[in-house]
C-alpha cells in the first residue's frame, strides 16, 4: 500500500487543478505552481517514508475521530455556547499544535 496524502491536501490539489483546468488561474501562476510542487515533495517524503507517513495518517486518522467527539459534546451546548466554546477549542487546538510540532 503506498502512502496518500491527507484528504485536505487532496481536496486542495483537486481545487488548483480544476482552476487550471477552468483558465481562472493561468499556467504560469507563482501561487498555483507553488502548491503543486509543494503537493509533489510531500508525496515524494511520504513515498521515501513509507512506514512513517502510515503512522503519521493514522495519527491523522485518531485526532480526526477525536474532534469528532468534542464535536458531539459541544453540540449538546446551546447555540450561544456552542459558537463560543467551538472558538475556544479551535483557538486551543491551535496552540497545542505549535507548541508540539514547532516550539519542541
């Protein structure tokens, strides 16, 4: 099995590619060009690194079924509550995320 990208990073190359395919964007596009030479390399690491990018996405995979049941509790809130803890969370989330992967 060779290890994909994350849904997101998909989603978004499909989005660059079917602008391309629309004329929005022209060829040349710094911007566009951009993402999709990003999008290579990391397929490129993940293909280098196959054990890693499968425990990566399963990681992926584990935060993702865990967002969905803080979802779940919150949508037991009402909508006032709902709206400011979801920013709470998220705004939370965030701050986790760089202080584990960046300032580590």
């Amino acid at each position: 099995m060779s290890p994909t990208l994350p849904l997101g990073v998909l989603r978004l190359r499909e989005m660059v590619m079917q602008t391309k395919a629309r004329g929005t964007v022209k060829q040349g596009n710094d911007i566009s060009d951009m993402a999709l030479s990003i999008f290579d390399k990391v397929r490129e690491i993940k293909r280098g690194n196959p054990s890693i990018a499968r425990n990566i996405d399963k990681h992926e995979r584990d935060i993702r079924q865990s967002l969905d049941l803080i979802h779940k509790q919150i949508g037991k809130l009402d909508q006032h509550d709902r709206d400011l803890v979801t920013i709470l969370v998220i705004n939370g989330l965030h701050r986790t995320a760089d202080e584990v992967l960046i300032d580590q």
